[in-house]
C-alpha cells in the first residue's frame, strides 16, 4: 500500500483555507497499546496533538513540531495516516497526520493552547477523543503497529550539477550549491525517523549527501558496492536481497544512491505504481515501512527542504 507524496498541496487543494499536521503518538504499556491525546481549553476537546503548517514547510516538519511543542515527546516517525478534510468557518481544512512510536520520555505539556495530556489505552481513548474523524485514525493505526518491523529510507542524491559540465570521472562529480543545500535539509529532517545505519553508493554524490546526517548521527557511511548504477544493472537481484536483508535487522536505515537505482528498487518492492517513482527526484526520500520482509506501506516525500533547523 502506498500513500500519496508529501509536498506541496497537490492539484485540487489549492482551495484549501487552513492547512495543519499532526501525530499519533503511540507506546506499548504491557500488552495495551497506548496513545497520547492532548485537551485544548479554547474548544474544550480532547484530540490528537496538530497545529498549522507554516509557509514553506513541509507538512511532516510541522507534525513532527507540533508534537514536539504540545507534548514534550520526540517520537520516532512512522507512516502517514489518512489525512482529514472537512469544512470550517473559514472554508476547507486539510489535516495530515503520522503515526509517530514514543521514545520513552514521559512528556509534558509545553505549550499555551493544551492544558493536559494523556495516555490512554485504544478503548478508552476512543470514547475520550471528540471527533468521529480522529476515531477513524485508530483503527488505521492499530493493525499497522504490528505489522511494521523495520524502515528502509531509499534516497536519491542530492543535487550534483549537469554531468555534461563535469569533465572528471563520473565517479567523483560532487553535490552543487543546491545539493548541499538538500543535504543540510535532510539532515535536519532525517533523524525524526531514528536512522541507526546509513548506506550509500560508491560515489562521491551519495556519500556528501548523507555526511552532514552522518556527522550528527555520530555514525560511519557504509559503502555498498551493489547501490552502484553500474553494479546494480550488473546484478540486479543483489541490491533487492540486501535492502532485505536491511530490513530483517529491525531498526531504520538509510540508503542513498543513483536515481536509477531507486527506481528498480521502488518496481522490486512493488511500490513503483505510484507516478511519483517514474522519475525520482534529486534528494527525495521514500520512506519504506518493512513487515515480514516485505513492504507493509510506502511514503514519498518530494523535498524535506524548508524543514526548520532545531531550536
């Protein structure tokens, strides 16, 4: 099951009068499966915690922030839910939400528009939650909880220029002034999903494109020889085992490599059907979400530029 990018409004939405972004945040307490929900004294409700998506950032920035300010809680994010849209005063209102897994941390109110916070279990939480629409999200979010057991996040590299212009050896064409741009965006963006392995192709390109993120992380880049554009068409069925392989580890890694690759990798696993893979764009992210070795559900996100740097 693949999810519809996650960029700008697409075709449609432009109409949109409010757009906000939001998470449910989930934890294993004994055999229940929790879920935070947040009380707005303004309204007098009790929901999931959500605000709006400032101009210019990416709408799973501003879920993963608002969490963030509402709650006290740095969840890992998982995949997007189904969005909301409904008609407002104002006129329509999009709301994206992610299901995010708790970190551990007890979390706090922080902010001025909650005044509490709570876990609840998935039974009480329904009859605590105000509105029919966030009900709906927990019945997307149970079954998903268990069937995800590992993230791969497939990239292509950031900008790297016209290869026409370059006159070394392909090998060693660097990020342009774009693509380092892209490389610092993803740095900020990237560690929400607590990436614990970082991959990449043996070229220059894909290697700066996860350093900045490396560099933060404290973790090495990892050289695949089978992310290569040549070595993969020399042997295709090699990366597929590997991402794989990647994905029984049970953790959240991260590969980078040529477009080419990513694209096959996307047919592989069955998750190429949605347009956005025909062409893979420079320093997109698709977020792959594994469950017995293969793919439970599948993000794409165009860009994670304009996602804020860390206060």
């Amino acid at each position: 099951m693949s999810s519809a990018p996650h960029g700008p409004l697409a075709a449609g939405e432009d109409d949109v009068a409010a757009h906000a972004a939001g998470g449910v945040v989930w934890r294993h307490a004994g055999a229940e499966l929790e879920v935070v929900l947040v009380h707005r004294p303004r309204y007098d409700d009790w929901s999931f915690p959500k605000g709006k998506v400032r101009r210019g950032e990416p709408a799973l920035a501003a879920a993963y922030r608002e969490v963030g300010e509402e709650t006290g809680l740095a969840p890992t994010l998982g995949p997007s839910l189904p969005q909301s849209r409904y008609q407002t005063e104002q006129g329509k209102k999009l709301v994206e939400y992610w299901a995010m897994r708790s970190g551990g941390a007890p979390g706090h109110v922080t902010g001025d528009e909650v005044d509490r916070m709570e876990w609840l279990a998935l039974a009480e939480a329904r009859e605590r939650l105000s509105y029919g629409g966030d009900r709906e999200l927990l019945d997307e979010l149970d079954p998903l909880v268990y069937l995800i057991s590992a993230t791969v996040l497939l990239m292509g590299h950031a900008p790297a220029g016209d290869p026409r212009a370059w006159e070394g050896d392909d090998w060693a064409r660097p990020l342009d002034a774009g693509g380092l741009q892209q490389a610092e965006a993803l740095r900020r963006g990237l560690p929400a999903f607590s990436p614990t392995r970082l991959l990449s192709a043996d070229r220059a390109r894909c290697v700066q494109t996860l350093e900045p993120l490396a560099r933060d992380l404290g973790l090495p880049v990892e050289l695949e020889a089978c992310l290569g554009e040549q070595e993969y068409l020399a042997s295709p069925d090699e990366a597929g085992r590997r991402v794989v392989d990647l994905a029984r580890g049970r953790e959240t890694t991260v590969l980078c490599a040529q477009g080419t690759v990513i694209r096959h990798l996307l047919a592989t696993f069955s998750v190429a059907d949605n347009s956005s893979a025909e062409e893979v764009e420079e320093g997109s992210v698709w977020a792959l979400f594994f469950g017995a070795g293969e793919v439970v559900v599948s993000d794409y996100y165009p860009t994670l530029l304009g996602w804020p740097a860390p206060t």
